[in-house]
C-alpha cells in the first residue's frame, strides 16, 4: 500500500468533513425525554411506597376496585387500582400505579396497605411485594437509556470539537481505515469508516459525508471492505477521510498533484464504492417463510393450551382462555373438561362459561 506524500508543515482541513449524524438529533432528545417520563411517572409511587414499606399497616376493611394488571412483552408488567378506605375517623379515595417485571402467569392477590405514620399515603401489597423490584427495573431503565443519551452528547460533542481542530494548520500523518458502510442517497455519499488498521489505531468510528462528484481515496480492500486513506490532523481524536482528488486538505494545485500522482496505478487497482443490488425473495421463499412462521405460531399456541388446560395454576390465564375458545368444539369440550377436573368448584373460565356467564357449560 502506498504512501501519501504530503508537504512536510503544517496543513489545515476544510469545514465539516467529520460529520454528525442525523439520527443524533432527534434521538437524544426522544431519549432523554422517556428518561423524564418515566422518573415522573414512576418515581412518586416508589417514594410514596418506600414510605409506606418502613411502617406498613394492612385494611382488611379496604377496598381494591378496578384492580387491573397488563403484561407487556411477556414480563413488564404495570398493575392499576383505586383505593377506598376510611382510618381515624377519615375517608380516603386514591389511585395507584406499579410497575415491576415478573415472569407470573394468571392473576394476582393483593390487599390494601397504608403508612401508619401517613395514613393518606396507601398503596397495593403487591407493589411493596415488588418495591426493590420495581426499584431495580426503573434504575435500569434510567441509567441505559440516560447513558445511551449521554453517549450521542459526548460523541456529538467531540465531532464538534474536531472539527474546529481541523480548522487551525498541524501535522498531518495518512493512516489507512475501513469503510464499514456507505451510502448514496440525493447526489450525497454518506461513508461510515473506522480506525482499526493503523498500528496507532483507535478503535473509533467516524462519519462523512462527500458532494456530488466527490468519491473517497480508496487505496485497496481487506476481508470484503474497502480501505481508504485517512489522515491524523495533530493530536485531534478522529481520523479524517480523504477525498480522492485531496479537495480537502488545503494544498495548492500542484502540490495535489504531486502527492496523488505516485498512487495513480494504485487508485485504478483499488475497489470503487458501488452498491450491490438488493436481492429480494422469490414469492416461493416468501409463501415458506410465511407458512413456516405461520406452523411456529400455531406449534406454539397448542403447547400453550395443553399447558394451560393440564398445569396452569388458575383457569384465568390469559392467554390459555382465549387459545381454549378459537378451539374446535370437540378441543374446547376436552379441554373444559380437564379445566373442570381441577377448577370446578371455582367459577367456569372465558371460553368453558355456560348462558349464565358463571356456572361451567
């Protein structure tokens, strides 16, 4: 791999060439404000029940209405209730909110509980149950998404103090980089590329973007990917990628030429950025991707109704009762059937209910 020959002082870059990308823009702010709404959502009630939890007085004489739990992405589950309660000589009405991960299938029990200290502050059992859980869960959701802001801030942050490095002349020292991924989308080249080459490599990635008619300083390939010749301005943080005509390293004319002209042979060797086509299904792929997808989901909603009729802990599962009801009437007999060996002195589940809506059909 040749060398690039550059005048020996000082050099300056043009405006830009490290770029920031888009998508930092809007997600950092999206993320930063799901970071905001879940400590206000979710940080009250801890407080409010961490209160609750270091003098915690049961009401069996409480009242727990529209209690109700939903279950996202099979083990986030947020539970919703209204408190009615009278203490001291007082009546109380409030709503509480709990949020914890669980792997639990079929309903929950859970009571009323208040501080005996603040008899206003009440909440479920089931959220002191799951305090250090839900404690847990809203720390974890805050410190990766607020790290995962953080970081584009940082590396937006260091984009925009490279860029003003490149402005003011320093010694410049050609490396060579990875394109990892380009793109050419409006007349523009977007180019993602990494220092992992160079016996000086840093590890880090960086992003550019080239005009119309502007195409990189490709100088071979490796492992299916390009390399191209970047340059280190000084002691700055981020390589910067040149173009293949070194518009932008500040050079007079002839300076460019006699740089680019020992790497001309080389330049014509070297792979251009030519995207390959997309190759897209045959519509038979497609019908057996679809129908084997189709087989997986209805393997698996038949184990879950087995399990569900055979070894569920409670014939409220959803959702066992309504995989038991889409069955086929002589399926949906059986398996009432086995439902009622183990639960018939409960009422009948959604899917086994007779006309009364309670009694076992």
């Amino acid at each position: 791999m040749s060398s690039l020959a550059l005048p020996s002082r000082p050099l300056s870059l043009a405006r830009n060439v490290i770029s920031t990308p888009n998508a930092y823009f809007w997600t950092t702010p999206i993320i930063l404000a799901l970071v905001v709404f879940l400590a206000l959502w979710d940080a009250p009630g801890l407080i409010r029940d961490f209160q609750i939890s270091r003098k915690p007085l049961v009401l069996e004489n409480g009242d727990v209405q529209n209690g109700r739990c939903t279950t996202r992405k099979a083990i986030f589950t947020d539970c919703e209730a209204r408190l009615v309660y009278s203490y001291g000589g007082r009546n109380y009405d409030t709503e509480v909110e709990v949020m914890f991960v669980d792997f639990h299938t079929g309903d929950y029990e859970t009571g009323l509980v208040i501080s005996a200290d603040h008899p206003e502050l009440a909440t479920i059992s089931l959220g002191l149950d799951m305090l250090w859980n839900r404690i847990i869960t809203l720390t974890v959701f805050v410190v990766l998404l607020g790290g995962m802001s953080l970081g584009t801030i940082f590396l937006g942050l260091r984009i925009w103090r490279v860029n003003s490095q490149l402005r003011r002349p320093a010694m410049l020292t050609p490396v060579p980089v990875e394109v990892t991924a380009f793109d050419r989308k409006r007349g523009i080249l977007s180019i993602t590329y990494n220092d992992k080459i160079a016996a000086d490599k840093t590890g880090r990635s960086a992003y550019t973007r080239m005009k119309k008619g502007e195409e990189p300083l490709i100088v071979g390939q490796a492992n299916g990917k390009a390399i191209g010749l970047a340059v280190r301005h000084g002691n700055t943080a981020l390589p910067v990628l040149l173009d293949a005509r070194l518009q932008r390293v500040e050079l007079t004319d002839d300076e460019r030429s006699a740089a680019l002209a020992p790497m001309a042979r080389q330049q014509e060797r070297a792979p251009a950025l030519i995207e390959e086509p997309r190759r897209s299904a045959s519509i038979w792929k497609r019908l057996q991707v679809f129908l084997g997808m189709l087989l997986l989901i209805v393997i698996g909603a038949a184990g879950f109704w087995l399990w569900y009729i055979t070894s569920s802990t409670t014939p409220f599962q959803s959702p066992g009762m309504d995989i038991n009801n889409l069955m086929p009437a002589p399926l949906n007999e059986w398996g009432c059937e086995q439902l009622k060996k183990r639960f018939g002195q409960d009422r009948a589940p959604f899917g086994c209910v007779a006309d009364d809506f309670t009694s076992w059909k």
